[in-house]
C-alpha cells in the first residue's frame, strides 16, 4: 500500500515537465499532494498534469523572469490558499570557460540556476506555513569545479550557499530548506552525452556505483527532505552521487598492481 506522506499538502514544482521534476511531481502526487507543476513547456507541463489528475495543475514558466515565478506563486496560492512544499528545480547548463563563455550565456545560466531559486523564495514564503519545507536542486559540480562549466560551477555554487542562508533565516518561521546536490542523473538534458563516443562510458567509470542516477532516486531523496521524517534536517546539503565526490580523484593504484576486483 502506498503511503500518504503528503496528503492534502501543496508542492510547488518548478522544471517539472521532465527528469528529477517530473519524477518528484509524480511521487509527490502517488502520496497525496496537490501538485503545481511549472515549466517553461507548456506542453509537457500539461501532459503530466493530465497524467496526474485533477489533484495537479500545469503553468507555463520561464523562472528566469520574476514576473513569471510571480504569476506562478500566485496562481498557486489562487488554487490552494498556501504552498506546503517547494521544489526549485529548474535549471540549465552552459559550455565553456571564462573566455570562450559569451555574457549573455552566463546571464542566462545565472538567471535560470540562481535568480529563479531567490524569486520563487521570495513570493513562496510568506505564503508558507509553519512545518513547510523548500527543496533546492544544486549539484555536485556546485562542491567542486569542473572543466568548462564555469557559469554552471558558479550558480551551483551560490545555491549551496544561499540555501544555508535561506534555512538559518526561516528557521524560527518553522520552515526547514535544504539542498539537493545530484551527481550524474539519466534525463533528457544528459542524453546529449550519448552524442560523444566514450563520453558517456568514462563518466561512469568515475563513479563508485558504476552507473548513472535514474531521476526516481533523486525524487525519494527530495521526498525525505519535504517530509515530516526529516522534521530536523534543515541547512543540510544532500550529496547524492553514488559515491563520486567521496573519491579524492587519485588513481586506483590496485588497478596497476593487478589486484583490482574487476
């Protein structure tokens, strides 16, 4: 029997359409919440919605425009009088060093990664009751840097650090934030990696788990931090990588001793 750790609660989804926000949207809804879902595809915004039934609604949303995550908190809260749940998921990447990246590149990058986790926060909140939770999507690549992902790095980076911010100022609000950092996940925005022979297959290998996230398992790890189970975890930052930052990048010197298990 599935569990109803959400029900009646109201989740705000922000890149919902597909990946981590579409596998959360649909976990979160198996369980009993209200789901807002938003994306900048309208389309697949809908579509999931019609999957989910009539407890979710779909909005269009560029998150990098504060009118749009205005509108979108406030057709929301027009919906369901509060938001129990928020998921700053969206987000996109950029290829390219301080040099080669074009401003408007980085702007963007900036504008979808950071800028939209500050706007949904600042309309969300006051609208948030006691026992709330905000879930951020940072990244593993927010704890390190990674070649040519400066943009990426950087935004990654400033939302580790402002979700630590946001959970020490809300925390007497009785409103718990905390931080997803996923390592490599299987979604559409990762399948471009499939268009570089051997990309894919050296990624992996760098990983202790041997293989790629599927979306679902990052979806129960923001499931945790939404729910009443995680009632005193707040300014955490969740590493979810199967393993790769725990590894300090020195070689595996059994492999070239002979003694390596595989």
């Amino acid at each position: 029997m599935t569990t109803q750790r959400f029900e009646n609660k109201v989740a705000v989804i922000t890149g919902a359409a597909s990946g981590i926000g579409a596998a959360t949207a649909r976990l979160l809804a198996r369980e009993g919440a209200h789901v807002v879902l938003a994306d900048i595809s309208d389309e697949g915004g809908r579509t999931l919605a019609a999957d989910l039934g009539s407890t979710s609604m779909a909005v269009a949303c560029d998150v990098s425009k504060e009118a749009d995550v205005a509108a979108l908190i406030r057709a929301a809260i027009d919906a369901h009088g509060r938001i129990d749940i928020l998921f700053n998921n969206a987000g996109i990447g950029s290829f390219g060093n301080s040099v080669e990246l074009p401003p408007d590149q980085w702007e963007q990058v900036i504008a979808v990664d950071l800028h939209s986790v500050y706007y949904a926060c600042h309309h969300a909140i006051p609208h948030m009751p006691r026992g709330s939770a905000i879930v951020n999507t940072a990244s593993i690549s927010g704890l390190g840097g990674d070649y040519r992902f400066a943009a990426y790095n950087a935004a990654k980076g400033a939302v580790i650090n402002y979700t630590r911010a946001l959970a020490i100022d809300h925390a007497r609000d009785g409103i718990r934030v905390n931080a997803l950092c996923p390592g490599l996940v299987e979604t559409p925005i990762t399948a471009g990696l499939n268009q570089m022979p051997g990309l894919h297959e050296d990624w992996t290998a760098r990983i202790p788990l041997g293989r790629a996230a599927q979306p679902e398992e990052m979806a129960n790890v923001v499931a945790f931090l939404a729910s009443d189970a995680a009632s005193y975890v707040t300014g955490t930052i969740m590493v979810a990588d199967g393993g790769t930052t725990a590894h300090t990048g020195q070689p595996e010197v059994a492999r070239f001793a002979g003694m390596a298990d595989s």
